[in-house]
C-alpha cells in the first residue's frame, strides 16, 4: 500500500495505513435533505466516489458509510413554509439526492443512515459525555462544555479563544459559555421531538454524525470526509464529541473543495443553485461527472458553462477513441454496447491494479491526483488514435483496454455500467438492428444514384434521435446529443 492521502487534522500528505490491514472504514457527511442537490452538493459525492473506488482497486474491503441528516433547523422551516410535514420535505429530497448520486454513477454507500434512526445511540453518547464531566443539561438542551477538552480547535487550527459562538441555538443563555454547542435541543412548540432521560427535544447535528459513524464502523476508523465548509464547526465538534467520550474516532479527514460561482460558494440562500436535476438535462451525466471529477479533489471549482462545455469535449474526445477502437475490434456496435470492465475484480467492475499504467497508479496513490491519472488517459487516447489512423489493431485494443481500465477507477468508462446502453432488456441490440436495416436501405439507394430517397432515410433516422456519420469504413451512426 503506496497510498497517501492529505489529512486535514495534520495538514500533510501521509500514508494511509488502516487501522485492520486489507480493510477500509469511510464515514462522509451527505446530506442535510432540506431541498434538491446542486452540483455543490454532489462534487462531494463524485469526489469520496472516486475515493471508494481507488481503495477497492488498490484491494481493501472497503466499509462506506454516508448519512442522511434528515432532521435539521432548514428541514423545519422549509416543512413550515409550504405547510409540509418534516418528514415529507425529507422523504422527497433524500430521494432527489439518491437520484442525483446514481445518474452520476456513484456506488451506492453500504450503509445510508439517517439521523432520526439514531436517537438511542445518541442517547448513549450524551449519556457518556455527561457522565464524563463534557456535557450538561441546561433549559431542556444539553450542551458539550467546550473548555472541557483542551484539544478543541486542533482540527481547524484555531485558537480557542478566537472562536465565535456557536449559533446552534436562539438565546444560549443557559450556556456556560458561548463556544458550547447544542448535543440535544430541547422540544418548542411545533416541532417533532423524541424523549430523553433530559426531557423531550431532537438531535444536534454534530452528535448525529457521531453516533452513526462509530455504531457503523467502530469507535476507531480510517477515514472521514466532508466538504472543506465542514471542518468548522461540525467537524471539530463531531471530534471533540467523541474523543471526550473516549473513542479513537476518526484517523485521516479528508475535506472536497467547492464550487464557487462568481467567487461565492455555491448554496441555496444565495439563490445561485445549479440543480443537478436540472444540469443533466443540459449535459450527459457522464459529462457533468467527468467536469466535476477532474479537478484535484482538494481544489475549488469555479463554475462556469465555458468550463462545462470544455469538459464535455475533453471526455467526448476519450469517448470517442474508446467507441471506435471497439468498432474497429468488431466488439462493439455503432452504439456503445458493452457489458462493462475490463476483466474486473470481483464482481465490482473495478478494473485490476494490475491493468492499469504505472504512471496512473502512481497519480492516484498521489492524494488522488486525478488531473495528472487523466493526463495519463488523454496521452494513451493520443497514441490509440494514432494507432487506429495507421490500421494498428492490436495496438488500438491495447490502449482501449487500457483507457477503459483507468476511467473504470473514476466511474468513466462509456461502455461500462451505468454510462453502456447494455442491460436494458436486449433494446440496444434491437435498436441497432433496426437502424442497420435503414442504413444498408439508404445505401442501397446511394449505390442506384437516388439521392433524395437516400437523405430521407438519413433525415428519418435524425427525427427518431439518430445522427448518421459517413466514415471511409462505412456509416455508423450514434444518438444525437
Ligand atoms: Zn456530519
């Protein structure tokens, strides 16, 4: 294991070692389900995506846990002002994320916890934090006694005594001091609440992530992720939390950059939302990935559709080479068809380590430097078209093979699931069919000079969605985009 990844708790790049050899425990904070996702939103998804997959590549058993905060202040107030239940603004807009995550093609986690599954673990937690002298209970909330762990603030790298107060609670005037924070809220009028030893009331968000992290992968784990937004204050508190309590909790942080627009971070107050609802309707998913996917993981994203659009070709030009060099091997069809991998590991249609270029490998063990791996991909698709240019067959399968094994690893391969039109029933063989049959009509026409019986069958084939490309090896045809 070669892998070395940036832990924002030690501001370096260091080996990831895991606590249990050959495995993996990965906790990231998803979403707090007051509305729909934006591209923001789901970078983080696209980035711990690629994460999971290059652990699995680089052969750990991989245990993925990513939340659902599901009761939250903006979840209440969205619920009250279009006169919903909470439970309802939830229920949809977790199923927006979901959506969101697989028309990406992120794996889905192993386990999808939501907050308000969690109260008796959150329960035991506080339990522990009062009985340790961290927390007490105050005006029907409990409150963490920040100056009770002097290691506060280690995470973030800031002086306690700078810290603002938190703003988890309207008053705080039960709190002993303005850095604590809010483990339990207790119960207004309204509002849903769960009964405690401490009154009735719901969860603080920090405490929520604790609590499910450590009952899913251990008081001790490999690796929590978030959005840089995150590091403060949930994050320092998720481990002020629980390293009070006593567990090891987490021992690499990994934090995404974000997407900015216009130089501000992207979020639904400032009413700049980019829904990936919305998004994949402009763009193909596989392209809206590839742009979000690009960058280095760690870096800002600032939005723009100049950039959009010069991701999509950049990943059409990959596409392209992939869909012809299987064209020409007669693997594939004039659509992409393929089933997926390249001889894969387990059922995962993960590619091998061993498939792939050493200077790939070594991108991605590199604190995931994708814009280099993708720089390997882009020189192999270079050599691959010149191979396919000079009837170099071999070569071209070569460099595909390699091609489709390294955007395997970043959830890119177009004739690969989710991106391959195989799997839909035996369609795709019938579209393909069909259209030969038009095609060999239209050059039937051609080959007895009837040139408008010829354009009518290319312009019927464009009204149904078909674009028709003459080549020197004969017409293929693909989807119009
Ligand atoms: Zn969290």
């Amino acid at each position: 294991m070669t892998l070395r990844l940036h832990d924002t708790a030690t501001r370096t790049v260091r080996d990831f070692l895991p606590l249990t050899p050959g495995k993996a425990g990965l906790y990231l904070c998803g979403a707090t389900v007051q509305a729909p996702p934006h591209i923001g939103h789901i970078r983080s998804g696209v980035s711990f995506d690629i994460l999971v997959r290059w652990l699995k590549v680089s052969g750990l058993e991989v245990t993925f846990c990513r939340n659902v905060t599901d009761i939250d202040d903006k979840i209440l107030r969205t619920a009250s002002a279009e006169g919903s239940p909470w439970w309802a603004v939830a229920e949809r807009n977790q199923r927006a994320f979901t959506r969101a995550y697989d028309v990406l093609g992120c794996l889905p986690p192993d386990v999808e916890p939501r907050a308000t599954g969690h109260v008796p673990e959150m329960i035991t937690l506080i339990r522990r934090l009062i009985d340790s002298g961290h927390a007490y209970a105050a005006g029907g909330d409990v409150h963490f006694e920040v100056s009770s762990y002097d290691r506060y603030g280690a995470l973030s790298g800031q002086r306690p005594e700078h810290m603002r107060a938190a703003d988890d609670i309207e008053g705080g005037s039960a709190k002993r001091d303005p850095r604590d924070f809010a483990l339990w809220k207790g119960h207004k009028p309204g509002e849903p609440y769960w009964d405690t030893p401490w009154g009735p009331g719901r969860p603080g968000w920090h405490l929520e992530c604790s609590a499910m992290a450590t009952k899913y992968l251990g008081p001790t784990f490999d690796i929590h992720g978030g959005g840089l937004d995150l590091v403060f204050p949930h994050h320092e508190n998720e481990v002020a939390q629980s390293r009070a309590a006593g567990d090891g909790f987490a021992r690499y942080w990994l934090h995404n950059g974000l997407v900015n627009l216009g130089g501000e971070k992207m979020s639904k107050s400032l009413g700049n939302s980019l829904l990936v609802d919305a998004m994949v309707t402009e763009v193909r998913p596989v392209e809206l990935r590839y742009y979000l996917g690009q960058a280095h993981y760690r870096s800002g994203i600032e939005y723009s559709p100049e950039a959009l659009a010069e991701a999509a070709a950049a990943y059409r030009r990959i596409e392209g080479f992939v869909v012809r060099a299987s064209e020409a091997a007669g693997t594939g069809t004039g659509r992409a068809a393929g089933t997926g991998g390249t001889g894969g590991s387990g059922g995962t249609g993960l590619p091998l380590a061993s498939s792939l270029p050493a200077a790939f490998v070594a991108a991605l063990d590199d604190d995931l430097a994708v814009p280099q791996a993708l720089a390997v991909v882009h020189e192999v698709v270079t050599e691959g078209n010149t191979a396919l240019a000079a009837g170099d067959q071999a070569g071209a399968d070569k460099q595909a093979e390699s091609v489709r094994a390294m955007l395997g690893v970043l959830g890119l391969d177009p004739l690969a699931a989710p991106w391959a039109t195989a799997g839909d029933s035996g369609l795709s063989d019938v579209v393909e069919a069909l259209v030969r049959v038009a095609l060999d009509q239209r050059q039937a026409a051609r080959a007895r000079k009837d040139y408008p019986a010829a354009d009518a069958i290319r312009d019927q084939l464009h009204a149904a969605g078909i674009v028709v490309e003459d080549t020197p090896a004969g017409p293929r045809w693909e989807l119009a985009r």
